[in-house]
C-alpha cells in the first residue's frame, strides 16, 4: 500500500513557521487528493488541511485557517504544508496520507477517506 514520506518538522517559537514535504518515490502526487493530519500527544489524530488533485480546491480545519497554506510542486512530486504563525497547540506529529477525496460533503479526515498507510510522521514542537 503506498506510504508517503513526511520531513520538514522541528522545534520553533510560538509565532515562527515551519514548511512540512510529503513526497513519494513510486506515484506521481499530482494525480492525487493529499491531506496533512496532525496527532497531539494523548489526543486523536485530526485533519489539517486537504488539497483535492488538478486544482480542484482545499480545504482547512478551522485552527488554522488563515495561518497554514498546503501547496504543490509537481515538479518536485511534492505538497506542501507552509505553516505560520504557529501556536503550542500546533505541536504534535504530523502526516500526511492520500485521500480519495478533498472535496466532499462527508468529512474528508474520516478513516474511509484515507487511502495510504500511515507514515513516521514529522515532529512539530511549537515552544518557547
């Protein structure tokens, strides 16, 4: 099953920025609806923002609209997660996963919706 590959976490200061990959090696992600997803220690893991494939809109989870941007590179077969003004409630581990869509009336974080294994993840620590 196809695993995508995040980087791109670290520790930052409240109100600093941070840009998150998620690449693949064997699929070209362009073809695909990507999601970034986020786990806080003991909660469970949440959507973050979706892209739908071949420009057909995002969307974000209320937390961070306004703050996070997810984008593409095609040429790099890569999306991006560029994250601003970031809060202590942003730290956790995030991922990233195919989806089988981004637009949906249903909730795209939903478990049916994820088509890819879950990954490492990529540490994010927002902390003075």
């Amino acid at each position: 099953q196809l695993q995508l590959v995040e980087s791109g976490g670290g520790l930052v200061q409240p109100g600093g920025s941070l840009r998150l990959s998620c690449a693949a090696s064997d699929v070209t992600l362009k073809n695909y609806a990507i999601g970034w997803f986020r786990q806080a220690p003991e909660r469970e893991r949440e959507g973050v923002s979706c892209d739908s494939s071949r420009y057909q809109g995002t969307k974000y989870a209320d937390s961070v609209a306004g703050r996070f941007t997810i984008w593409r590179d095609n040429a790099k077969n890569t999306v991006y997660l560029e994250m601003n003004s970031l809060k202590p409630e942003d730290t956790g581990v995030y991922y990233c996963a195919r989806l089988a869509s981004c637009v949906t009336n249903l909730r795209w974080s939903r478990a049916s919706n994820v088509l890819s294994s879950w990954g490492q993840g990529t540490q994010v620590t927002v902390s003075s």
